[in-house]
C-alpha cells in the first residue's frame, strides 16, 4: 500500500480526473489526426569531475512510500547534497523537446533561465519551422505543451499565432503524466550517464543532451498512447500514474 510519489490535493485529482473526462471518448486514432506534437522543457545538470562520484552514490529512483516512513531518518534527504560553494560549480542545460505524431524530434539547447521572450524566439526560429517542414500540407498544427507560465504568456501566444501552432487548454498544473513526452526524460537522463566521462567539460555535456534526446526510438507512439493514459488516470483516481 505504498504512496505515489506525490500526495495528491483533492482538488487537484478532480482537475485531473476533468481534464481526462474532457478526453475519454478519443481514440488512438483521433489524437493523432487532431494532436501533431507533444513538448516540453527539460533540465540536465552537469557535475564537475570530482563532484561526479558524490552525485552518482546520492542519485536513486524515486521510493514509493507511506506517510509514516516519509518521516524516518532513512528515507529523509538532505536539503543540500553539496556545499554551497560546490554548488556554484554545478551547472545546468535545458533541452526544449518536440515529438511529433509521426515520430519526428526535434531537441533545442535553451539558455538558463528561460523566459518568455526567449521562449518566444525559439517558437518563431526552431519550432514553427520545423513543424512547418514536417506538416507541409497543414495550414495549422496543434501542440501539446505543460502548463508553464512561460509557454502561456501573451507574448508566447503571439509568437505561436505566428507561426499558426494551437495549443489545447492548459494541462492541470503539477501532472507530467499526462504529457507523453515526459516517458523521453528518463532515458535521456540514463543515456548522458551512460556516455560520460570523468574528463568532459559542460559544453561537452550540453551537446551529448541533444542526442540523448533524440535518440528515444519509440516516438510514434507516444501520442497514441494517450487513451492508455486517460484510463490509468481514472484508474488511480486522480493520483500520478506511472510513466
């Protein structure tokens, strides 16, 4: 009777548990003739070399736990697992990700922070075209994109006009289930660490983060896997599902 990993308002299930009722009734079939891609931000952070080993021993998979062993020693994580002056040597690289209906990826090194207007810059110069290139015959495509501010704001909605991209409804805050992009995350993540080396500098690293990305195989079907996705919701009650 283990916890997932987020212990969900009731509030927040009935949002979720409405946005999948909203959806019920689509097939496979349906999202993909009316939902072109699926996108999202993703951070990597880069750890110098002798900070590497440290990272490696502390980083583990999520534990699923009750409420009573959330509370014991064992189970609690430090609030800092290096020294702040340690810290400042730690960096970090945001990957913008696009997967479209038909399997194609598109992955984009973003400056840190990202903001509105650079979010806005990257829609006119990366990702309209792209999507223009790989829907040809479309007047208008349609993107699924989280709910971050930066992606919603008026000047990123100008800029998605611009390039005649939609986006449904905002997703309900705090649920990377359902967005399937979310299942390209893990597998970039394990294989950076799989290709690194004790000597890599950042920009090394940063450039590996596009490749990782692009390198998930089962692309097309991730949108077609929404109608999986809205019965594991109603299944769990509002409560995350597992990716």
């Amino acid at each position: 009777n283990k916890l997932s990993k987020s212990r969900v308002s009731n509030s927040l299930a009935k949002k979720r548990l409405a946005f999948c009722k909203s959806h019920e009734d689509k097939t496979a079939f349906d999202w993909k003739h009316t939902l072109q891609a699926v996108a999202d931000l993703k951070e990597f952070t880069w750890y110098p070399r002798d900070l590497r080993s440290r990272f490696k021993q502390l980083r583990a998979p999520w534990t699923y736990m009750t409420e009573a062993e959330q509370k014991k020693p064992e189970f609690l994580r430090p609030k800092r697992w290096f020294a702040k002056k340690e810290w400042k040597r730690v960096r970090k690289q945001k990957i913008f990700g696009l997967v479209t209906s038909t399997g194609k990826k598109l992955a984009v090194p973003c400056p840190t922070p990202m903001n509105t207007a650079s979010f806005a810059e990257l829609v006119r110069k990366k990702v309209g075209p792209f999507l223009k290139r790989s829907f040809p015959r479309k007047q208008s495509v349609q993107i699924l994109l989280d709910g971050e501010k930066i992606f919603h704001s008026p000047v990123a909605k100008s800029a998605l006009r611009d390039k005649n991209i939609k986006v449904p409804p905002k997703s309900p805050a705090h649920s990377p289930g359902l967005n399937p992009i979310e299942n390209t995350w893990p597998l970039a993540e394990r294989r950076l660490r799989d290709l690194e080396k004790d000597g890599d500098s950042f920009d090394v690293f940063a450039g590996r983060c596009v490749e990782a990305v692009k390198a998930y195989s089962s692309a097309a079907a991730l949108i077609t896997s929404m109608p999986q996705r809205m019965r594991k919701w109603f299944e769990r009650i509002g409560a995350v599902i597992f990716k």
